[in-house]
C-alpha cells in the first residue's frame, strides 16, 4: 500500500464526507413546488371594466383581459387601484404600478407586479385566473 501524502489524505477525506452530506443537504433543503390555483370568475366583467379581489386585478379592455398581482414588490403591501390615473398604488412607500403592463412608474418598488395568466371563456366560468 502507497502511503498518501497529508495533503492528499485531507482532499480524500474531505471528497468522501462531501460524497455522503450533499444528497442530504439536497433532501434537507427540498420544498414542494406550489400547485398553481385557479380562480375562477363566474360574472362577465362590463367592457373596459376591471374585477378587484384580494389577491389580484382583472381588467378586460379591448378583447384584451390581464390579471396583476395586488402585492406590491417592495414591503408586500395591498395595492389600491385608482381608476381615473389608471395606475396601482402601495398604500405604505405609495410606489406606483402601470395597469396595463405592471411595470414600476414610481418608486420605492424596483421590480414589476406579477402578470398572472387568464384564460377568458364565452361560458361560465367567464374567467380563469392562474395565480
């Protein structure tokens, strides 16, 4: 047998305790990917109209219809929706959202709303938001 140099013998034996921890740490460390819920709108929305839940705005304008996140992207605060500016606010750092894109147009937020996916129907449910 070759006697290892200390060196190697440390590399080694770091290798081997790396070998058995990672898939540990790997299954440790594992959450559950989130199923995605559907919600589902039972009333059509008037033309041009807009639909304010709590964790989301429906707007349908112009055989166009888009759900945003009502999570504000800088502290998680409820955005209020104002109708005649056409912009979300944050009520707490008052950061402003476009309506239509979800983009920032004031700050203190940086990052955009989360556009959801819709899947608008002519049949009850009229619409199905994925969130």
């Amino acid at each position: 047998m070759i006697p290892l140099s200390p060196k190697r013998r440390i590399f080694l034996h770091s290798l081997w305790i790396f070998a058995l921890f990672y898939p540990i740490k790997r299954f440790i460390g594992y959450t559950i990917p989130k199923k995605p819920v559907y919600v589902k709108i039972a009333a059509p929305l008037p033309v041009g109209g807009y639909l304010l839940t709590s964790d989301f705005i429906l707007f349908d304008r112009d055989d166009n219809c888009w759900a945003l996140s009502r999570k504000c992207t800088h502290l998680g605060c409820k955005l209020h929706y104002s109708e005649t500016r056409e912009i979300l606010e944050c009520p707490c750092h008052q950061s402003q959202f476009n309506s239509s894109t979800g983009e920032v147009v004031k700050g203190p937020a940086k990052k955009s709303l989360t556009l959801l996916p819709v899947e608008k129907r002519e049949t009850s449910p009229y619409y199905i938001v994925t969130t």
